[in-house]
C-alpha cells in the first residue's frame, strides 16, 4: 500500500509545488505555517484538486481527512467519536460502530466523557475525542492536520505513540509543529515555502530534536 504524488496548486499567491511517496506506517509533516501542510493533505484526501499533476492510490480503499471539526456544543463526546465510524458523513449508527468508538475513547481515555457535552470539555479532552472519531474511521489512509493542538504534558507523547501503533499496515500522516515528538514517526517530510525541502528518516532531520515517543 502506497500513495505517490506530483502536484502544483495555486492558492492566491501561494503555489504548492510537491512531490514524494507515502508508505505504510505514520509520517509527520513539518514546516512553518504558510508552507502548504494543510493544501497537500487535502489534495491527498481528494478534497483540493491539484492545477496540475496527479495523486496514485495503491491499495488504498478508504480515505479521511481530519482537521478543525466544528462541533455543537450540546453534542455528547462520543456522537462526535461516532462520527468518524461514518468517516463524516450521515449514515445510521450500527452496534458495532458504538462499540469500535467506545473503543477508541478507552484508548485515549475519554470514554468516561462519553455523555459529558462538548461545551464542558477542556481543549486537551476535546482534542482526544476528535483523535478517537479519526482512529475509528479505520481508513487505509489517515491524514490528521495539527492532531496535538491543545495536548499538554505527556499527551502529545503519548498520542503519538498510539499513533504509530495504529498505523501498522496503514498509512498515517500528522502535520504538527513538535520536534519533540518525531521520533514516533517512520518518515519525515519537511515543507518550506510550498516546496518539499527534505524527506527521509525523522532521526536524521538536519534540525535539532529533543525527540520522545510515548
């Protein structure tokens, strides 16, 4: 299983011009805001099409994109985890799709929140919650944009490191701006205006690391 790319788009005055090929296992994306993180994910996703150039598939049968989710703020913390047993969209719920996102919860230690409402969750217990809903759409192809915002203390540590245990047979890709995390990652790839200015092995990163996982 694999996905290769070669695109060019342009928002505005910014262009995305990237190139590269995703493997099974979790990859993290780096780069300042602006370098085109989040663009390539949605390309990816299949939800931006690229001006130019073309995105491969192999093997892949699912895709999910997760990024901001607007949630209500009545909404139970685990219909928001259920959402991603429909990969977002409306479809009705199954036995095994309240159990799979419970699951999912236990993992990342929400399930006791399960009935609490959105508007009474901390930013870290929201964040969580999102986190499980992406896990239990249980796609081929999982790309999570800035999944550690508003992860405190070991969480973002260990987050990853459910991350990476998850993305056994799978392919998984985080963008985050936390050096201290890479060393979860099998693969690196580095943007910088657009342009993919490095890839390869995340211990190997030019830049200095403080790197943790779990």
């Amino acid at each position: 299983m694999y996905v290769r790319f070669d695109v060019v788009k342009k928002l505005g005055d910014f262009a995305l011009e990237a190139a590269g090929e995703l493997g099974e296992g979790l990859t993290c994306m780096v780069g300042p805001n602006g370098s085109g993180k989040t663009t390539l994910l949605k390309i990816l996703a299949g939800l931006l099409r690229p001006d130019r150039g073309w995105v491969e598939h192999v093997g892949v049968k699912a895709k999910v994109y997760v990024g901001e989710l607007h949630v209500p703020p009545d909404a139970a913390a685990v219909e928001v985890a259920l959402a991603g047993r429909s990969r977002f969209s409306p479809t009705p719920v199954r036995r095994e799709d309240v159990e799979a996102a419970r699951r999912y919860m236990r993992l990342l230690e929400v399930e006791d929140l399960a009935e609490r409402r959105w508007r009474t969750l901390s930013g870290g217990q929201r964040q969580r919650v999102v986190i499980a809903a992406a896990l239990a759409a249980e796609a081929d192809l999982l790309l999570l944009d800035e999944p550690l915002a508003n992860l405190h203390g070991d969480w973002r540590g260990r987050v990853m490191k459910t991350l990476a245990d998850y993305a056994t047979g799978r392919i998984v890709v985080v963008t985050t701006h936390h050096g201290d995390v890479l060393k979860c990652c099998r693969a690196l790839i580095a943007l910088r205006e657009g342009r993919v200015a490095w890839r390869g092995d995340p211990q190997q990163y030019a830049e200095p690391l403080d790197a943790t996982c779990g």
